[in-house]
C-alpha cells in the first residue's frame, strides 16, 4: 500500500505526511519541481520532468488496489479509481467508481462555460480549515479502505 500525492498546489502535503508516518506507509510526492523534500524516510519526492501531465501519467502508471491517491485532477482521478485506487480531492471528497463518472461531466461543463465567458471572473471558494479536517477524516477512511483490498 502507497499514498500518491499529485503534489503541485496540493494545499494538504503535511497533513497527508503526518497521517502516511502514523500508518506507516510509502508516501510519494509527485511534483514537476519547487518542492522541499520531507527528511521524512517514508516520504519519497519525485520530480518529474517538464510536461503537460506528466507527474499525472507517473502517479496513475503505478496507482493500483490498495494504494491511495490524493489530487485535484479530474482525469487523473478518473484513471487511479478505474486502476482500483482509493481516490481523494484536497476537501476530502471521495472520488468513486460511482460518482467518478458525474464529476468528470461536470468538469467538462465548467470548462466549456469557463471558454463561452472568457470575462468571467472569479473562481472557487478559498480552502478552510473545515476542508482540512474532512481531508483528514477521509484520507483515514481511505487508508482503512484500502488495506481490505
């Protein structure tokens, strides 16, 4: 069992160390750069090179049953949960084979909305301290989950 973490602008890295050393488990930091390594001897920091998905290619080319995956990224997402992995956003939203499916849907959507209004302004809410708590909760489950695989 591993934990991925697709590490650029994932706002919850620490917490997802802390709770990966407490279990004792293989944590990969995947980024394309610009990341402190952990001395932390559980914790690996891969640097991908420069690309267009290429840290997202790494991740869901060895994520599989009984591994953990921790993004922001839809098709990613949609990859480790077909590949088996327990999959979680940053807000600790479980990404499922049931719900997979609507989010990707959604995320189209926005994306063709966002292309029709380019003046649009604004964005998504800002991460709260109650997002960080329902990731802790559900990287727990999660954990828990995926050693019954």
């Amino acid at each position: 069992m591993s934990l991925y973490i697709d590490a650029d602008a994932c706002p919850v890295k620490a917490e997802a160390e802390r709770v990966a050393t407490r279990h004792r488990l293989k944590m990969y930091v995947v980024s394309n750069g610009g990341l402190r390594p952990s001395q932390n001897p559980l914790v690996e920091t891969v640097i991908v090179p420069e690309g267009p998905d290429v840290a997202d290619m790494w991740i869901a080319d060895r994520a599989g049953p009984g591994d953990v995956v921790v993004t922001g990224d839809i098709p990613l997402a949609a990859k480790c949960v077909e590949a088996g992995a327990q999959v979680l956003k940053h807000n600790g939203e479980p990404l499922t084979r049931a719900n997979i499916g609507n989010v990707l849907a959604t995320r189209d959507l926005m994306t063709d909305l966002r292309s029709a209004d380019p003046f649009r302004m604004g964005g998504g809410k800002g991460f709260t301290k109650a997002d960080r708590s329902r990731f802790l909760d559900a990287l727990e489950r999660a954990i828990r989950a995926a050693a019954k695989t």
